[in-house]
C-alpha cells in the first residue's frame, strides 16, 4: 500500500497569481498536440501543411475548455451550478467532461472545416491521434488535484490519501478517520488506457493510408472501451452514485454511444473504401 505524496496542486505562486499544475497539464498536453500534428503534418502524402497545424490546436483547445467545463456542470455539477452560477467558471477548481469536451471539439473542426474547405473527417482523422496526449495529461493533473479516486482496493500499488484535505474519498469511514482506506488510483489507470495506450494504437494505425472515418471510429471506439474499463475501478460522484446495480456509472453510460458511433463509422469506412474527403 502506497500514501499519496501530497503534492501542492499549485505549481507556483507569484503574489495574487497562482498557477496550478491542473491548468498547466491542460497546457502540456496541447503543446504536445501542436508538436505531434507538425510532425504528423510532414509526413509524405499527409495532404496537410504543418503551418495549418497551429490554427487547428486552437480551435481544438476553445472546444476542449468550452465545451469540457460547460459538459462537466450539466452532466456532473447541474445542481452545483443552480446554487452559483459562477461556479461555471471554476475550470481552475478541475471538473472538465472529456464527453462535454468532445462535443465541443466536435463543434470545432466542423468550424475549422468549414473554413478551410476540409471534409469533417478528413479533419477528425487528422486530429484523432493527437488527442489521447491531452487526455494523458488531464488524467495526470487529476491524480495531482486529488480527484476522481477509484474503489477500494487491497492491490500493492494501492493508495490511501489523508481524509482532511479529500473528504470524498474517505465517504464510508467515520468522521474521525484520518485516512482513507487504499484506493485504486484511477486517474493513473485512465492515463495509461486512455491516453498512452489509445496514443500508440492510432498513432501506429494513421501512419498508413486509411479510408475516411476510420482513424475517427477507431478514436471513438477505442476511448469509450477504454474508459469503460477504467470505470470498473473508479468510484462515481457521490452526488450521482451508481445508475444501475453497483457497477454501471455515468461515465460508463455516455461512452456507450462513443463504442457504437465508432464501429458503425469504421465498418462503414471500410465498406465504402478508398480515401476520399
């Protein structure tokens, strides 16, 4: 069993100015993004030019922090937000919906498309391995803020974390306890599924030529099996608890449509065949 290493979720503090280690993930990961979609971007035949890579990262991050936050308080935090509207703006707090987040990135390479003359999926396809490096470094700021805690659990890499600073996770024990009892670290499960391993799948995957759609579908698949998996060992928000049984989360629940949206685009992909936009 592990204790968790009590790490400042402030990274540096400047007078009234604190930067947090949660903001500053958000940032490595679309550095990173940038870099890989320069690289991906060089390729030979790629169709895309790397100068074009910077406007679309931007695009990419307005859809991630807009429509991540807004997707966190309408699915998570509904109630939070009806007692004060401000907590909407919050985003320094945590509480970003990758599934919030993916209907804002959504949005935005449909605008991004639109002006610039790209198909949806062509831009989809271009994106879809460069987003699981985000997802990687979201899950590490999570670990960092202390959130998302998973079950208990009686694993050698188990984690208790002091129950005075996160009283959620420490929900079952009594008031007086001090720690909490081993936990599943879940945000670290979801880094290595959601973000290293989906990296690698389609990172090697999109280096050959593939029908449109397919990258997206296999993105799309590929992120709702994962994180179905990962909430296996993940406890829910107190304030929604379990939807069915002692198993099924919300989580669970909205990466569902994610698995069929992604095997019905990459059957229909290679149905239809070819590479066209």
């Amino acid at each position: 069993m592990l204790t968790y290493p009590q790490i400042d979720p402030v990274a540096l503090s400047m007078g009234p100015l604190q930067v947090h280690w949660y903001g500053l993930m958000y940032l490595i990961g679309f550095a990173a993004a940038w870099w890989l979609g320069r690289v991906q971007a060089g390729r030979p035949g790629s169709g895309w030019d790397p100068k074009e890579v910077e406007d679309l990262i931007f695009y990419g991050a307005l859809g991630v922090v807009l429509g991540g936050r807004l997707g966190y308080v309408v699915f998570y935090g509904f109630s939070n937000f009806l007692d004060n509207p401000l907590y909407l703006l919050k985003i320094w707090e945590g509480g970003m919906s990758f599934h919030g987040g993916l209907l804002g990135v959504l949005v935005a390479l449909w605008l991004y498309g639109r002006k610039t003359g790209r198909g949806f999926f062509e831009v989809g396809d271009f994106t879809a391995p460069l987003a699981p490096v985000g997802l990687l470094a979201g899950r590490i700021g999570n670990f960092i803020n202390g959130e998302l805690w998973g079950r208990p659990a009686d694993a050698p890499w188990a984690i208790r974390v002091p129950c005075e600073r996160w009283a959620d996770a420490c929900r079952e024990l009594p008031a007086y306890a001090q720690w909490s009892l081993p936990l599943h670290p879940s945000q670290l499960y979801q880094a290595a599924l959601e973000g290293l391993a989906l990296f690698l799948i389609l990172w090697f995957y999109a280096r050959k030529p593939r029908p449109t759609m397919a990258v997206s579908g296999l993105f799309l698949a590929g992120y709702g099996v994962f994180r179905s998996a990962a909430e296996l060992f993940r406890r829910p928000d107190a304030h929604i608890g379990y939807l069915a049984g002692d198993w099924l989360t919300m989580g669970q629940l909205l990466s569902l449509p994610m698995i069929l949206a992604g095997g019905f685009l990459l059957v229909w992909a290679y149905r239809r065949g070819g590479r066209g936009a």
